[in-house]
C-alpha cells in the first residue's frame, strides 16, 4: 500500500499490526538500499515500511551539481512493492518539511504507528541541516523501546555502492558498473513522456527527461510495450534527443527502455 505522510501522521491510515521501518531518498533501490530493506522484511510478525520522499530533495534546494533521478517514483514503488515491502509512505518534500528537526520527525514517526524497529544506513543523515545521525536515533528512540539498528555499507570493487556513484557511472556510460551496483538494469521511465514516431523508431526530447543519461552514442537496450513485451534493439543518443529503433512502422505505447550494456 502506499501512504503519504500527511494522510499516515494524521490518523487517516493506521498500520495494524506492529511497524519494521527504514528510511531514506532510496533512488534507484540499489545494493545498499536492499541491505536495509532485507532488513525490514526479516521480522515476519511486523508490517515492513519504506518512508521514502517523492522527489529528491537537492531538486527542492536547485542544486546545480544535480544531475537528475536514477528512479522515477513510479518505479521506485514498483522496486519496493516487487520486494515484497507491504507500504511505502511517501513524503512530500519541502521546504516546511526540510525544518523538522530529527527528533521532531521521529516523534511523529511514533506516535502515528506502534514503531518496533528501525534500521537506517549508517551514513544516513536527517532532519534540519541534516544534523541526526544514526547513533542519535537510537538514542533518541531508546525511551520509546524502539529496537534501532545501523547497517552498514554495500561494496562493489571495494568501492561503498551510493546512488551518487551510479548516477556518475551512468553520466560516463558505465551501464554494466550502474547494473551491477543497482542489481537490475537501469530503466528509463518513458511511460508518461512524449513520444515522436518517425519511420521505424521513435524520438524523445531529453529535455522531457527527469532522470539521469548515459553519455551521447549508441547502446544496446530493450524496449518495453504497453503490454509488457522486451524487444531488444538499439538507441541513440545525441545532443538533444534519444532515438529508439522500434523495428515496425504505427504508433504503438512504449512505456520503458532498459539499457543493458555499454557500446558507448
């Protein structure tokens, strides 16, 4: 199910049974992020919970280092949901939002569900100015008999697996080092995006684009109808549109295009 936050904090959703939570932006549902849903999903006598935030919020500050979302959050529900994660609540980022203190957030958090465990990645930071760690949660939460767990990082080639680090994969074309450390393969979200037909393909403005690109060139990808059928076939990128050969003429719903490697 999914909640969003006001609904959940003013008592219109209620959790009936006992509450196992993460948090977190969870763009892109990479390795480390399974790690702390793995986590939540163990205790079979308690509701699993993901609260997560419908945009990231250095797109809410215009932070022009941003390059864009790894995830929609269509997909990013989906992920969750195909994990078998029984509700997601959503937050609407804002700037009101951004000035709750940790303490503030995580008393809200308990008093609006029987809270029984939380774990966070032990690089997590919340509330205003990002100032609660991890270690201050469990303190925070310890009054409350909130069982608290930090978890640690995921590794790929000795590196801590981030979403900052597979947008930059992505940005270099590195599709196979993006996959890996994602654990599926990087999917553009096109189901709502414009689409212009031309003779066997299909053209996309990138500036319809909310997520992160790989680099100009050509790459190995499947596209994905309405029905959910993969075609593989190949994609262009230039410098302001993405060409997808569909192999027949018509128009015809496409609503994902799954990159599979590097040709770049």
């Amino acid at each position: 199910m999914v909640i969003s936050w006001n609904d959940f904090i003013n008592g219109q959703v209620s959790l009936s049974r006992p509450v196992s939570a993460t948090i977190g932006v969870f763009d892109g549902v990479h390795l480390g992020h399974r790690k702390l849903i793995t986590s939540i999903l163990t205790n079979k006598n308690t509701c699993s919970a993901v609260i997560t935030f419908n945009v990231n919020p250095r797109i809410i500050f215009h932070d022009p280092s941003y390059p864009g979302n790894i995830s929609t959050l269509e997909q990013k529900i989906q992920i969750l949901h195909d994990l078998e994660v029984d509700d997601v609540i959503v937050i609407d980022f804002s700037p009101d939002f951004s000035r709750l203190t940790g303490e503030e957030f995580l008393r809200l958090l308990v008093k609006s569900c029987s809270l029984e465990y939380l774990v966070l990645g032990e690089n997590f930071k919340f509330g205003y100015g990002g100032k609660t760690t991890p270690e201050d949660a469990k303190n925070i939460l310890h009054k409350e008999s909130v069982e608290v767990d930090i978890c640690p990082m995921a590794y790929h080639d000795n590196v801590i697996v981030s979403s900052t680090r597979i947008r930059r994969a992505l940005l270099e074309g590195r599709i196979r080092d993006a996959n890996t450390m994602l654990n599926r393969v990087f999917s553009l979200d096109i189901a709502t995006i414009p689409l212009l037909f031309r003779e066997k393909a299909i053209n996309i403005d990138k500036k319809k684009i909310h997520q992160v690109l790989p680099p100009q060139g050509q790459y190995d990808v499947s596209l994905k109808d309405a029905s959910g059928v993969y075609t593989d076939t190949g994609c262009v990128i230039d410098s302001s549109h993405i060409r997808v050969n569909t192999g027949e003429k018509g128009m015809h719903r496409y609503t994902a295009i799954n990159f599979n490697s590097d040709t770049f």
